[in-house]
C-alpha cells in the first residue's frame, strides 16, 4: 500500500497518476493480509476501479454512460459489472495487449467458437491469488500431497486458465511423484491405474484433480476396466468447469456418488472449484457431501445476486444472477456479471447452473447495453 495510501480517501483525479506497479503492490499486499474488512475491501475496490477507469477506455465509457465516474462512486456495489461475454466482443485491458505477459482465453464452446481473452501484464497477481486461496482451501494444512492430473499441460494449452492453475498447483503444491494423465491421445488409463494402485497401498493421501468431463472419461474407462479404489484417509478430489459438451451430461448427486465408489473418496472430500477465465479467483466448497454446496471465496473477492438489466441487488433469499467483484483481476475489469444463477446465503453463496427465462433475456440486454455505451 505504500504510496498509494494517504490518496486512496481522496478518490478522484488524483487517482488518475496511480501505476500498474503501485497497484500490484498494492494487492499483492492486501492478498497477503489474510483477512479483511468491509470497509478495507472497499477502499482496496475503489482503489482499482480508479485506475480501470483511467486505462481501460471501454470500461470508462460505459461506466460514465451509467453516471459512474471517480467523483461519484463510494461504495464497491456501485461499481458497474462489465457482463462476460462481453470479453468476447471488445479488448478490456488497462495495459496495451501487445505488452502482457500471458493471455487466457475462455473455450470457445459457445457462440460460434468465439474466445474471450483476459490480459495479464503479469502474472504476479494471479498466481499470488491461486496459491494463497488453493493452500487454504484445497490443501488444509498440508505442505505438499501426490497429485494427479486429469488435464493437459500449459505447453499443450498455452492460454488455458485452468491449464496454468493445474499446472501451478502440481508445481508449488505436489510431491515429487505427481504427474499428469491427459496426453495428446488423451486419457492415459493404463499409467492412470498403476498411480492409483500405488496410491492406495502406499497409504499416503492422494490427491485428483482435472476438469469435471475429464472425471466422467475416467469414470467410464474404469467402469469398462471393471476397476474400483480405496484411496487412503485424507485423499480428495477436486473437479470443475462442468461438462461443456465434452463428455455425457451428469447430475451432481450422480457425479459425487459415483466418484466416491470409484475411488473410496468420500463425498465431502469431493471439492468443486467455480472459477473463470474472466476472473483471477476462484471459489471453493466444502465438499460434496449435499448439493448444491455453498461455494466462497477469501477476502479479495466478493459477490452478489443481482437483477441483470439493473444491476442491483435482489432480495436476500432471492435467485438471481451472480455478479463478482474480483480485486485481483486488475487489469481488465474486477466488477463482472456472469451468466450463473445464484442464491445468496450467510457463509457464501450456492450456484444453481446457468440462468434461463427472464434472467436470461436480462443478460442479454445487459451485454447490448455495454456494447454500445464501451463502442461510443
């Protein structure tokens, strides 16, 4: 925070002279304080919204559009959620794109196979953000463990998140005997089963983590093997991003149980992470045990239930579509509106899958208003 401190309550113009390097620091800072207030998040918010505001031009177009300028905003809410798809159609980035250390782009599998692209000027941030919240979340205490790997590597998919998060995880959080089971001809069951064979005598926890439709290949060719497992005490699974068409379609209750039987892991060991490539955190539960589970994240990230077309909060108890506020994505914009259906609760929040009916047709007119407020 150094430097940037004694200005942060005179938010304004003076915010306007702030560098990337003041603000990384700053976060970098506030990731590593381990909690945080609701009035520090809120300076913290305002801090980076300042900035996106003065380097990111179609975020400040539409944010005037909506009367939210420097002068006017005080409170983190008031911040306007740029919705998601809208990284598909504009560049949202406060460093120029030809300058950042790594782009991450979403799958493509909608919309005609269009990509969304998140800029990263560095990848300090990002990391800083996924290891501290992994550590805490996903390893609970715990230096390293044997992990497996169900997803291709960065060098196999240069601008996945998801493939950096693995990747990074295995580096930073995995024995020296993890290792990855997704090649270029795919799943590889046989070296897949003689790592679980080993895991389960060794007695040592062991650790699977990978994509939830890489989950269901394995499900399916260990069904086919006529192989089950009984993994030590303290192993855990840890899936996401759905299935995206990439595998047979699965009810989470089905999902959980036939994951625990497979590999005697038991539900509430099962962890999903809710994450994006349109954010720099993710979000955990507990565990499976019921669904859907309440899924939260640390102190840099928050969220709310919102009505798409305005914006504003709907009832407690209310569904309606999650908005997250992610100080780590500083660089495009940390205010996003997603497509997911949410309700919010005391400890987080539960995601009930993609929005449908009116909250759908709100998105959408939320997307046609910032595509023309951000293009002038």
């Amino acid at each position: 925070m150094q430097g940037i401190r004694p200005t942060m309550r005179a938010f304004g113009k003076a915010w306007l002279d702030v560098t990337e390097a003041q603000i990384i620091e700053a976060l970098l800072a506030f990731i590593d304080r381990g909690e945080a207030t609701e009035a520090a998040f809120e300076e913290m918010a305002l801090a980076v919204f300042a900035y996106q505001f003065a380097h990111n031009q179609p975020y400040r177009r539409f944010a005037i559009q909506r009367g939210r300028t420097t002068l006017t905003v005080r409170n983190w809410r008031d911040i306007p959620a740029v919705p998601i798809t809208a990284f598909k159609d504009l560049t949202l980035s406060c460093t120029p794109p030809e300058q950042v250390e790594r782009v991450f782009m979403t799958s493509g599998t909608t919309q005609g196979g269009v990509r969304g692209k998140s800029y990263h000027p560095t990848l300090a941030v990002w990391d800083r953000s996924m290891l501290v919240n992994f550590r805490q979340r996903f390893m609970q205490g715990r230096d390293r463990i044997a992990m497996g790997i169900l997803f291709p590597d960065e060098e196999a998919m240069p601008n996945s998140s998801l493939a950096h998060y693995l990747s990074l995880a295995k580096r930073e959080c995995g024995s020296a005997d993890s290792e990855g089971f997704i090649g270029p001809d795919g799943l590889d069951l046989g070296r897949l089963i003689a790592g679980l064979e080993r895991a389960e005598t060794s007695g040592e926890p062991f650790a699977l983590l990978g994509a939830s439709y890489s989950f269901v290949h394995l499900l399916d060719a260990l069904a086919a093997a006529g192989r089950r497992f009984a993994l030590p005490e303290g192993s855990r699974i840890l899936d996401t991003g759905g299935f995206k068409g990439q595998s047979r379609e699965m009810g989470a209750d089905a999902f959980y149980d036939a994951l625990s039987a497979a590999l005697g892991v038991p539900r509430r060991a099962c962890i999903n992470m809710y994450g994006m490539t349109e954010l720099s955190t993710q979000f955990y539960d507990d565990g499976n045990a019921f669904c859907p589970p309440v899924k939260s994240g640390p102190h840099w990230i928050r969220s709310r239930v919102v009505d798409p077309v305005t914006g504003r909060d709907v009832p407690e108890g209310t569904t309606g579509v999650l908005a997250h506020h992610d100080l780590a994505h500083f660089n495009c914009v940390s205010a996003i509106l997603t497509e997911d259906a949410g309700i919010m609760v005391d400890a987080g929040f539960k995601l009930l899958g993609r929005v449908d009916g009116a909250d759908s047709k709100g998105c959408s007119l939320a997307v046609a208003e910032f595509l023309k407020a951000a293009r002038g």
